[in-house]
C-alpha cells in the first residue's frame, strides 16, 4: 500500500516521503480501515508517539496522521461493536502507524459508525478538533447555558466547533483572532470578536471559561479574565499563570467512541459544521505539513475516492 512516512527527526517536513509500505495487520480487538480521508496535526512531528511505541521503542518509519474516515475491511481476533463494510471514522493510536495511508490498522474503540450521508472529507475533519472542542467546554470546563466563554482561535479547526458548541447550549461567546478571522468568527456565531494584534485582551470583562488552543502569553494574560469559581483550560501547554479564583486545566484529547457517534450526528443534521481549508491527494500530503502551504481551515487528505 501508499503511505507518507517519516524516518528521520532532524528532517523534519522535508524527511516526509510517499512510500510503499506492507498491508497493516489486525490485532486483538482492531480493525483494518480502508482510508478514504484523513486529517493531521501540523505540529505532531515532535510528538514523541510519532517515534516510539508504547514501550519507547524506535518505530521508524511511521506514518503520521491520526484523523480518519473510511471503511472496516479487516477484523482482529476478539473484535466486536463493528463489521467488514462499515463506514467508520475515528482517532488511530498516538504511538502506532496514523492515516495517511491507505489502510491502518485501528483499535476498534477508537472508531464510532459513521453515517451514509456524512461525506468522508466532513468526517475526517471532526475527530480531534471536535472531541477536543467538547472536552474542554463540558467535560473540564462544564460549561452552563447563561455563562460566558472566551474562545482562543475562534475561526480556527478547534475553535470553530467550540463556538458552535457554545452557542448550542446558549453560551455568550467572545471570540479572538486575527483581523482576517472577524468575518468567520461572527458567522459562526460569536457575540463578540477580538483582534489579538489590534484590541487589547484586558478590555475584555471577566468570564466564566477561558478555552485557549494558542498558548505563550496570550494563555498567561488569560488567567486574569477569569470570574472566582471560572474555568480556564488550555491544550497548548501547562498553565503556569492560574486563575486568581478559579481552576487551570491543561489536557490531550481522549478518544471517546460515543462522543464521536455524537458529534458525527450533529454533522449530518446541520448544528456542526468543521471548517476544512483544503483537500489535497495523498501525493501532496508532505507538501500540506509546510507551514506556508496552510490555509484557513483544517486541510485534509483524501486517501482514496
């Protein structure tokens, strides 16, 4: 099979190369997925999963990429809750071979069933941004209707659900970004909209959650905007600034079978929708790693048509 895979870490974009690779085997309790369309993370060639196994063991080459959508053409032994057929989509393993290929073998909990008429490309840009949108409003946050959130990167792959998601349950949402945000922002719903590079964030009133995918200063001056008894939780890095009055919480998303299942629902009726910038074939998928190749918008990878 196809795969884009990566073997030296000082390389980094440029050690990405689209190789042959032998067929994925099922283990216990996985499945074999046919890649129709796959998402990644910029950033996750310093992830050290992205080198080593559980065990910390060297796995190069590897194949980055863990977003994805597709079909079950393989069960291991013991696996149950999916079938040879199924469309499917999901999280691959931190520390195993990823999506960008043609198939990968998945632990089958990581998957959930997706439905017909979702679009595989829609699908695959869900996974991470949207379990990560979810978990830091309600699961560390719990997030309430009534209360205010401010949310980093608003018009962004992770910011972008995370508004929807507020405003579905009635939140007040003050968005952030750059100027060129703005128009994206208030589509999606945003009460409110800043411009980090032009407006101030200590203009800002207090708030009941602050939800940051940035980081640096911009999570450290955050601390100060939270309400006593409010919530700032970030994915960026541990907080060291905390809240006067108030929680810090610094999490890695989870993979979450029945969210998943949730969230693709809530695709197929209209109440979320995942901004997707680009798609680009497999062939250009290291290209899509460079940083001045991005576009607004989460880029996925279509695998197989």
């Amino acid at each position: 099979m196809r795969a884009i895979t990566v073997q030296d870490r000082d390389a980094g974009v440029s050690g990405l190369t689209l190789t042959e690779l032998p067929h994925p085997h099922a283990a216990e309790n996985d499945v074999v997925v046919r890649v129709h369309a796959a998402g990644f993370t910029p950033g996750e060639l310093t992830w050290p999963g992205t080198w080593t196994d559980r065990a910390g063991r060297d796995r190069t080459p590897s194949v980055p990429g863990h977003e994805l959508s597709g079909v079950v053409t393989e069960l291991g032994y013991g696996t149950t809750g999916l079938t040879i057929g199924q469309r499917v989509f999901g999280l691959a393993d931190w520390t195993r071979d990823g999506s960008l290929a043609e198939y990968t073998a998945v632990e089958a909990r990581n998957l959930a069933p997706l439905p017909a008429d979702v679009d595989h490309v829609m699908a695959a840009a869900l996974p991470i941004s949207g379990l990560t949108a979810w978990q830091a409003l309600f699961d560390h946050a719990h997030l309430a209707t009534g209360q205010t959130v401010l949310v980093h990167g608003a018009a962004g792959g992770v910011g972008s659900l995370a508004v929807q998601l507020a405003r579905e349950v009635g939140a007040r949402v003050i968005g952030t970004g750059r100027a060129g945000d703005r128009d994206t922002a208030l589509g999606l719903g945003v009460d409110t909209f800043v411009d980090l590079q032009a407006e101030g964030l200590e203009d800002i009133d207090d708030v009941d959650v602050v939800f940051d995918v940035i980081g640096g200063d911009i999570l450290d001056r955050s601390a100060a905007l939270v309400r006593p008894g409010g919530t700032l939780v970030t994915i960026a890095r541990p907080v060291t600034v905390r809240p006067v009055d108030g929680r810090a919480v610094f999490f890695v998303v989870e993979s979450d079978r029945a969210r998943l299942a949730d969230l693709a629902r809530r695709l197929r009726d209209g109440r979320l929708t995942p901004i997707v910038g680009s798609v680009r074939p497999l062939t250009e998928a290291a290209a899509a790693f460079a940083p001045g190749t991005r576009t607004p918008g989460k880029t996925i990878i279509r695998v197989t048509d």
